[in-house]
DNA sequence: GCCGTTTTCGGCCCGACTGTTTTCAGTCG
C-alpha cells in the first residue's frame, strides 16, 4: 500500500470518528498522522523495514500499529468498523466549507440526509427549518453553503493565487484609515499551492475598513462581517479572509495569520511551558495579563519567547521552534546569494532572446555566469537543435563571450532530452565539450513508476549529465508529477553528485520543497534556475528560491550561489 | 490518540462570527 493510500484511509477514520462525535483530539491525532505520511518522501514500507515507523512524529503506538495492519494486510479493525458506518455522501456533506461534521450528522439523524443532493433538496423543501438545532436562517446558509461549494476552485497555484491577494492587500493599504495590509496565510508562506487568501490589515476605523471589503476588486459576496474578521468570496473562487486590527496589534496580527496552524500550536506550547500566552493581540503574561510587546513588528512575536525570528516559509511545525531553541535555524538562501543561472533557453530553440540578450540581462542581474541550454534535436516542437545547429550556437556564444565585460562567464550548454530508455539525446563527443549538460523528461512520460525511476536513474549515472532538470516533471493545476520513486532518484542523484534542479518557472515549480527538504537531508547538492524562454523570464528566479527557502536550503546547498571556480569545482568530472 | 526541562495521567491553541440554545455550540483558520 502507497503512502498516499494509508493517508487516505486515516483521513477516512478521522473524518468518520469527527461525525460520530468522537474525541476531537483523538481525530486531530489521525489528523497529524495524516499530514506526517503526506510530508514523507521515503516509503512506509522503507521505514517499517528498518523498524522506525514509531520514529514518526504523530506516530504513537496505536497510529503505528494500524500502519503495520495497512502495509500487510492492507486494512486494520478499527476501518473495518468504521467504513460502512457513516455514508459517503454524509462524509461529502461534513467537508462543504460552513457545514461541518455536526450538521451533518444531525441532517442526517433527523431528517435522514445521505447526500450534499439531498440536503438541497430538503433545504429548497423547507424540510431543515422544522429539525432541532435549526432554524430558517440556518437552512438559507446551508443552501448558500453547498451553492458555494460548488463555484469553490481547488487549491491554485501560487503564481496565481499571490500577485492577486497582494493587489487586494494594495487596495486596502491606499485607504486613508489603513495603516498597513499584508498578504498572509499560505501565500505569504509561499506554498505552492494555496486554498485561501488570508490579507491582515491595521486600520484607524475598523467600521470603514469592513466595508470596504465588498468593495475590493474581485470580491463578489461578503459571508460574515465583522469588526475583527471579514470572509469574502472571490471571483477566482477562493475565499477570503480579512482580518482587522490595531495599528500597535499589527506584529502579533501578521505572525498569527502567516503562520500555519501546527506552527502556532506549538508556538503556544512553548509559551504556555513559559509561563505566557499568545494571541492575534500579542504575546501576554498567562497571570498578570501584562503584555510583553506592541507595535508592528512580528520579530517581535519571537523575541518575547527568547527565539530568534523564524521565517514564515519554515512556519509549517516541521521542527522550525525546536532548531530556534537550539539556535540551529538555517540560513535560508536570498535572492541576493545567487551568482548566475544554469538553465536558460534562446532563439535558437523556443526562446524568444538571443544569446547576446540574454547575456546582457543577466549582467544587468548583477550575475557572474549563465548557462545557454537550449533544447536538443528530439524536442521537435520546441525546435530543438541538431548536431549542426549546436555546433553554429557554439561558434555564436563564442563570439557574444569575447565582447562581453571581463567578470562576467557565458556558459555553454544543453537541455538534453533524457529518451525512454535513460540515453540522452545529444552525441557524446558534443556533450563532453558543453560547460553545463541539463537533463530532463519531456517525452513517453507515462510509463510505470519503476520504468519511469530506472529510466532517470540510468540518465543520473551518464558522466555528461551535470542537472537533472525539472525532476517530476508536474505542472501546477495541469499536469500530475511523472510516477517516480523520488528516493531511489535522490539517492542516485547523491551517488553519482548530480545535481537537482528547483525548477522555478511558476507552473513548474519543482522540485517541490518536501523533495528538496529530503534531497539536502541526504546530501544532495540542487540549483534553482528560471528556465527562462525570454530575458523577463530570469526573474522567475523567484518561484524556485519559494520552494528552496520552504526546503530550509542555505546557498551551501545551491550550486549556482557559488563563485564560478566553486561551481566547475562541485560539478560531476568528466571520467568517461 | 499523543505526549512529558512539572507529568506515564490528564491535559491537548485561541479567538471571531453566526444563529437561536437566553449562555452557548458549531465552524473556521
């Protein structure tokens, strides 16, 4: 059974054990054991193996046992019991946003509902409003809440979901009574991913600034209002959430609604362990209610607990506050660490700039070295370059390399195709004379995960392959990653020293940041890379560095912040 | 069900908004 598989089958036990209203700690414990497997790159059975399945954090003895059941037997009692007991449309209904497991049951129980269909019918019938607990207003949010359901997007990707929250926070920032309006949540977080816009605001006139809200460009309907908080509906189908408060709130404001919950729970911890308490007010003492700071400044969230700032990518309770206890956080990689780019595209294949340009646009980025890696000769519809076509680049980066300033190295390069059966495509004596070999997929993508592993790994152990590009080949919102047993592939990458590529292009984004999380643990080296088709496109730089920043990577872990001399130096050498 | 610089038992983050239950439960983040 797959990861995934047994996540799945704790989601259902928590879900089911939520509508029979049991212990709501015992669910958020299936819950965190749920995210646990989620965030796991190495396989359950890997890790039963070696006898650690209890090493796993939210992994007790009964959360392990079960596991155990899963992996050999492929279920366990307690979902025996439980599968049948509540039905799927119940489970459905308990999941609309504003419905919840207990409505659900009690449509279910007294008026028999089974299904999100047949709560709308009986809500259109006025058959809710007669139950217990419910009233004709109750019944009206309830049809609002399945009708909303349905116009309510999947998560969107990050490039879509951040300029637009950060245009609504500019929006509210221009109000005379607005202080300042951030983007928070996940966004801010930068996950690639992102299932509602949070924006947090510190306002003069809290009444003036909440009405506002409807007014903001793409808010089509206002669902609760208050002084305090704000939950609108977008028309990107994302809900969102404004959040109101004090200009000398605003610190502890931000930090809370940038913060991922399992980050605050246990920040909380730590505070209650402390002798204090913390709020979206700020951070108190838990017997004078004295508060320890005000003002704007979220750092100082930290400080009153003795830890240094922690950056709100690392703020998802991935053992972020116990590395700031031991004074252990890393430091994350900036923008401003990196000295060049290894994947970049031009005219010659399906870029829109020419060697010269993007060389100059690179300079003018302040860089010591990039890469040209145009595609080669199978990539047909992105005209990729033959034998003869290559060897003209060569002669035309040559000749753009000598008229530009000193300091500044134009690498030569490809994008070669790794083929079905892990060759690349491009001759051995042109590869070996290329500063910079990328690798990567793009053809017969859908063959099974240990085809498609033994393929990459046979492309990892050429002597010509520095980068393995875009490793899972996923495209946000479009395309699933290829099936690829990404440990057996980072353990290749490890052993051959090839490197990883964080592929920034926004609908790339990958590797993603629990890959790249697991490929520094094991000791692999990566490179960030716009994989730009035009001179604009090197600043998507930025999506990559998200995920490098979200994989606690330092500009140790990434090839490309190095000095030139570093970089040849770390390279795969050519032994063939 | 998990977990332990107080604890192997008794806790488990904390607050906003809504509706209808006149004191709070449900949902959300």
């Amino acid at each position: 059974m797959t990861n995934h598989e047994v996540a799945q089958r704790f989601q259902q036990i928590a879900d089911t054990l939520e509508v029979q209203g049991e212990n709501p700690f015992k669910v958020r414990a299936y819950r965190n054991a749920v995210e646990a497997i989620e965030r796991l790159v190495e396989p359950l059975d890997e890790i039963e193996r070696r006898g650690e399945l209890e090493e796993i954090p939210g992994f007790g003895e009964a959360i392990t046992a079960k596991t155990r059941d899963f992996l050999t037997k492929g279920t366990t009692k307690l979902y025996e019991q439980i599968k049948n007991a509540v039905p799927p449309g119940v489970l459905k209904l308990a999941a609309v946003p504003g419905i919840g497991p207990k409505t659900a049951r009690a449509l279910w129980e007294s008026a028999g509902v089974k299904s999100v269909e047949e709560a709308e019918a009986a809500a259109k019938e006025g058959r809710i409003q007669t139950a217990p607990g419910f009233g004709a207003a109750k019944e009206k949010k309830l049809l609002e809440a399945i009708n909303r359901g349905r116009r309510l997007s999947e998560r969107l990707p990050l490039w879509t979901a951040l300029p637009y929250v950060e245009r609504l926070a500019a929006e509210l920032a221009a109000r005379p009574e607005v202080v300042r309006a951030e983007a928070a949540g996940s966004a801010r977080r930068h996950r690639d991913t992102v299932g509602d816009l949070d924006i947090v605001v510190a306002t003069n006139d809290p009444a003036a600034t909440e009405k506002a809200v409807a007014g903001l460009s793409g808010v089509t309907e206002v669902m609760e209002s208050g002084r305090a908080k704000v939950a609108a509906m977008t028309d990107i189908g994302m809900h969102l959430d404004v959040r109101l408060g004090r200009p000398e709130d605003f610190g502890a404001l931000l930090h809370h609604f940038s913060s991922g919950q399992a980050h605050n729970i246990a920040l909380r911890e730590l505070a209650e362990s402390m002798g204090l308490k913390i709020n979206e007010y700020g951070v108190f003492d838990a017997k004078t209610g004295a508060e320890r700071f005000q003002g704007e400044d979220e750092a100082q969230v930290y400080t009153a607990l003795g830890l240094p700032y922690i950056e709100p990518e690392l703020r998802e309770g991935r053992g972020e506050i116990e590395a700031a206890r031991r004074n252990a956080l890393p430091r994350l990689v900036t923008e401003a660490d990196f000295r060049g780019q290894l994947h970049e595209h031009t005219t010659w294949s399906d870029g829109t700039a020419s060697v010269r340009q993007m060389a100059e646009a690179a300079i003018a980025r302040g860089y010591e070295y990039l890469a040209i890696t145009d595609h080669s000769h199978s990539l047909q519809i992105a005209n990729g370059l033959s034998r003869e076509r290559l060897l003209e680049q060569l002669d035309e980066v040559a000749a753009v390399r000598r008229e530009l300033p000193a300091g500044f190295t134009l690498l030569t390069g490809i994008e070669a195709d790794i083929l079905a059966d892990g060759s690349l495509d491009c001759e051995e004596d042109l590869l070996a004379r290329l500063d910079i070999v990328v690798g990567s997929v793009h053809i017969r993508h859908k063959e099974d995960e240990a085809a498609m592993t033994a393929r990459v790994v046979r492309a990892l152990e050429s002597p010509y392959l520095h980068i393995l590009g875009h490793p899972t080949g996923r495209l946000l919102g479009k395309r699933e990653p290829f099936p690829l047993d990404m440990e057996v592939v980072i353990a290749a990458a490890v052993r051959t020293g090839t490197v990883l590529e964080i592929n920034a292009s926004p609908d790339r984004m990958d590797l993603n940041d629990l890959y790249a999380h697991r490929a520094k643990q094991q000791g692999a080296r990566l490179t960030v890379n716009a994989d730009a088709h035009s001179t604009t496109g090197l600043g998507s730089l930025r999506w990559g560095l998200y995920m490098a920043r979200r994989a606690w990577l330092t500009p140790e872990d990434v090839v490309n912040t190095y000095p030139l001399q570093e970089l040849r130096r770390v390279l795969k050498p050519r032994t063939a």
